[in-house]
C-alpha cells in the first residue's frame, strides 16, 4: 500500500484516482466517454412538492450522501 501511496503523491493524484486510472487502463476503458442520456420524463413533478414532502425526500435519502471513509484511504 505504500508503494501504491508513494506513486500517487509523486503523480499528484490522490490513491483513489491513482488506482481508478490503473483499473481503467489495464481494462482498456481508456475510450471516450459518450455523454449520458438526459431523460425528461419526471420533468412534470418540478416544482409540486410541497415543502413537507422535500424535507421527506431528503431526509429518505440523506444515507446517499454518506462517505465511507475505508473507501478513500
């Protein structure tokens, strides 16, 4: 892991976009990205929930949010 570390710091990247690089280069994922798709379909529901039902949602999904740090050491 040190090695892993040493590398990264001398390239200026974090361990994480360190080994993402390497992951995609070894799969050859190195093409270009083609941009995602937009969908339009929940467009109607801007601007109708209350401010009841906003705070439910958010809160519903606040464990999204959640940053497992073992994950970016």
């Amino acid at each position: 892991m040190s090695r892993l570390k040493a590398e990264a710091s001398r390239q200026g990247m974090s361990v994480n976009a360190f080994l993402l690089r390497l992951i995609r280069q070894q799969l050859d994922l190195s093409a270009p990205r083609v941009a995602p798709r937009q969908y339009h379909d929940l467009d109607h529901l801007a601007g109708t929930w209350s401010a009841a039902e906003a705070s439910a949602l958010l809160h519903a999904v606040a464990d999204f949010n959640a940053i497992d740090p073992e994950l970016w050491r």
